[in-house]
C-alpha cells in the first residue's frame, strides 16, 4: 500500500485528487492537505473584486467532496516538508508519504514593492479569495469617490490576463454608471509589449489587445517598472508619479515558505523544477503541479517577468502527475505522459472578450513558433467564460477531473491535455538511489 499525499486543493491539487482516486486501487490511501476548507476558482477573481459575482458562486466546501469518494482530507496548512525523511508537517501532525504532490499555486510576493498592497499597502490585488473581497469594498467606496484608477502589474510578475480583464471590466462598469469621464484609466506593465503575456505575444494578441486600449481611452504604460507606491502615487523607475485613488497591481509569485526552506526543493523563488513527467530532477518521491512548477520564459525581457500558468496548463500537469504515479504504482500499464501544455483562455471585458488558444503555450525554442495560436474577440466570449466557470465547479463537485466528453471535445478541436514522453527524455532517477 503507498500513501499518496497531495498540499493543494485549488485548480490543480483537486482535480489530481480525484484522478489518483480514478486511477488507483483503494490499498492505496490518497490524502489531501489544504490550507483552506475551500475550492476557488480563481479566474473568477477578477469578477468578485469588481462586485459582479459573489465569491460564494465561484467557491465549494471540498471536505465532503472528497471524503465521500475515498481520499482523506486534511483542511491544514503545510508547515515543513523534509523530501530525505519524507515526511510533511503541519501545526497538528506529521505525515509519512511514498510520493506527495506539491500543488499550493502561488504565494503572492508583496514585500518586493513598497506600498503593494493590500494587506500592508495601498494597492488591491485579485488574486486570492480574501484580497477580492478587500479589492470589492474599496471598488465600491471608489464609486462614490471616483478618481484616477492605475491597473497593471509590478516587474517579476507572471500573470496578466487578468489586469487586462480587471482595466476594461473597470473601464465598462464605469461607462455604464455615467463615471467614465471622472476616471482616467492608466494600464502599467512591465511587458515588453502590451499583449505580450509572457508567453512573447500570440497571433495578433498585441494589436488586439493595443487596439481595445485605445479604442477604450486606456492609457497603456508598456515596458515600465514600478519602484514604489505611496499612498496617494504609484512611482515609475523613470522617476514619473502616477496620481490614483484607486489601483489593483498584480504581484510577482513565489514558491510557499514551506518549499524556499526546504533544502534542494526549489529554486531561489520556491518554485519546483521538473522533468517531463513532473516529478523532481532529485527527489523522485516528489511531484508538482500547478503555478509551483517552474517554467522558463520563452526570452529575456528589459524587465523581468514570468511565464502565466493557466486553468488548462495546471489541470493537464495533474492529469500527468496522476498517471505518472499510477504507472509508478503498477496500476496501469502504459509509458510515462507529460502535459501538453496547450491552453484555451477566455478573457471577459463586459461587452466584448477575447478568446486566447495557444498550441503549445510556450513556443518552440528553436523555430519561435506554435502549432497554432488563434485571437478571436467578441460578445460570446464573455458568455463562454460563464459557461467554463460553472462547468469548472460542476466537475470538481461530481468528482470527475476531465470527463470523457471533455477529452473528446479537446479532441475535436485538435487539443489534447497529454503526450506521451518519447524514450530519449531524461528518465528520473531510480527511487533507491536517493533514499534518505
Ligand atoms: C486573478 C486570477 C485570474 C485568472 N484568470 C485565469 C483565466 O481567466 N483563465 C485561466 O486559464 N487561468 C486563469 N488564472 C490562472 C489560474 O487560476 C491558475 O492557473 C490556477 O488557479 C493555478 O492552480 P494551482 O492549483 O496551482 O493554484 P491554486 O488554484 O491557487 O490552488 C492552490 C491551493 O493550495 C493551497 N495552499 C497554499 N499553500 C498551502 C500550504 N502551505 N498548505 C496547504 N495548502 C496550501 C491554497 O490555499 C489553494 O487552495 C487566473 C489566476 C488569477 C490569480
């Protein structure tokens, strides 16, 4: 019997749960740790923190969800991982694991800027539950008082999508209530390029994206650091003084304390490196999933920014830890799969969106290109989003990670969340060799 212990439960740690649960024989004990009793889907984020869903519509209680389907759960935080002993530590106890899935997605750098809030700062963010909740209070006392709004992310940060949606959802909002013209909207990136993403730009992503800046009166601020933050300004590297009464500044992420102590574990950001099955280059008794992995960018940018990992990129990475494992297990019989890291995302601005399908996310090192990479715009993507989103809960609530008909619909479009790994990869290292 192996015991399989998994620190995560958000977009990627849940759904590997169940497929460890789908794919392994019940002697195997399957538990789950997580620092909060709920699931969030965090793409809705966004949404909550402009007051236009609540954060209970996009949230599930996962304790019974997964205990009635056979896996333990643990609603605790991680304190202390030792990959020698491998043992995990919480406040309450120590487990023992034969293989444990590190699938805590990000935690949020605030202490690299002064003044970046929102918890010691001046600035919302969007990108936990608890911050969506504090950037929603302040949006609608920001209606009251409306002002400059600046919106963007600081240098070393990984995720845009999501500035971009929260700028021209703010934007639309603000048009519908007759305040659009008491609120200049400036957008700061350290993007090389507006629509660069971190993935180098996709299709037309850019002129799109510049276009629907523009064409919104959105002032974009490209390729531009932020140093500090005062209360009342947002100060450039070039020394300019950005006025807001309102910001929401997405933040560099980094590995979980748990992962910067742990000697060997991660990199000098707490990230997780891996091989193509996911597993750890050292440790072959750990596996990672999700925005903990490590991902180097496709270029070196003037500023530093990061890769984004997205909803598909981090559930096909659990889908590849789960086989990977099973296979490990003995339970299936097939060759070690890695994700194929191919994205669908939809970005929502109100009345328009833009849907981003990038095959593969990050292009070909050598060639610069993709398979295919497609922009399409328009009222239906906002719809679509929707649909993904309620789709997304119904799953994790049913206890499927991706239903057959998902995988064929993929498949109609050409997409697939796995590949198998071709013979040459480098193979991890035997699990006796390391031990202890
Ligand atoms: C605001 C925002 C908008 C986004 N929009 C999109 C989008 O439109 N489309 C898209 O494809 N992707 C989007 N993404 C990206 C997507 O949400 C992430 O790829 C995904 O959530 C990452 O999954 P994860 O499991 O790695 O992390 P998470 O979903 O964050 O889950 C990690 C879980 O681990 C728990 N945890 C952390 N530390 C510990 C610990 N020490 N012990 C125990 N548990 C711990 C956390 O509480 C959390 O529940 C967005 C991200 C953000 C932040």
């Amino acid at each position: 019997m192996a015991h399989i212990v998994i620190i995560g439960a958000g977009l990627a740690g849940l759904p590997t749960a169940y497929e460890l649960r789908h794919l392994l024989p019940r002697q195997h004990k399957i538990t789950l740790l997580s620092n909060t009793p709920m699931f969030t889907f965090l793409p809705s984020l966004p949404w909550v923190g402009l007051g236009l869903t609540h954060l209970e519509k996009v949230q599930l209680e996962v304790g019974e969800l997964v205990t009635k389907r056979g896996i333990e759960w643990l609603p605790e935080a991680v304190i202390q991982l030792n990959p020698y002993t491998q043992e995990v530590h919480t406040n309450a106890q120590v487990l023992e694991y034969d293989y444990i899935v590190i699938a805590t997605g990000a935690e949020l750098a605030l202490d690299v800027i002064s003044g970046l809030g929102p918890d010691n700062g001046y600035t919302q963010s969007v990108c936990n539950p608890h911050h969506a909740l504090m950037a929603r209070d302040t949006w609608q006392n920001f209606l009251q008082n409306p002002g400059p709004l600046v919106v963007g992310a600081v240098p070393g940060a990984s995720c845009f999508g999501p500035a971009y949606e929260f700028a021209l959802l703010a934007d639309f909002i603000l048009r519908q209530r007759g305040l659009r013209d008491q609120v200049p909207i400036t957008f700061v990136t350290p993007e090389p390029y507006a629509g660069h993403l971190g993935i180098g730009g996709m299709a037309n992503s850019s002129q799109l994206v510049t276009k629907l800046m523009a064409d919104r009166g959105v002032e974009v601020l490209e390729n531009t650091a932020i140093t500090r933050i005062t209360s009342q300004d947002i100060i450039l590297a070039d020394g300019h003084q950005l006025p807001f009464r309102y910001s929401m500044l997405l933040p560099p992420f980094r590995g979980p304390r748990f992962v910067r102590e742990a000697e060997g574990l991660g990199d000098a950001k707490g990230l997780i490196p891996v091989l193509p099955t996911y597993q750890h280059p050292t440790f072959p008794s750990v596996y990672s999933a999700g925005v903990v992995t490590q991902l180097a960018p496709p270029e070196v940018t003037p500023i530093p920014i990061g890769v984004p990992k997205t909803g598909q990129m981090v559930e096909a990475m659990g889908m590849a830890v789960a086989r990977n494992i099973a296979l490990e297990l003995g339970a299936i019989s097939a060759q070690p799969v890695s994700p194929t890291l191919e994205a669908i995302c939809f970005a929502d601005f109100g009345d328009t969106g833009l849907l981003f399908l990038a095959d593969p996310v990050l292009p070909d090192p050598e060639t610069g290109k993709r398979r295919r990479a497609i922009t399409l715009g328009g009222r239906w993507v906002s719809w679509m989003k929707t649909a993904f989103e309620q789709y997304f809960l119904a799953k994790m609530r049913w206890g499927s990670a991706v239903p057959w008909f998902e995988r064929l619909g993929l498949r109609a479009m050409g997409l697939s969340l796995l590949e198998t790994i071709p013979p040459t990869e480098p193979h991890p290292i035997p699990k006796d060799v390391l031990s202890h």
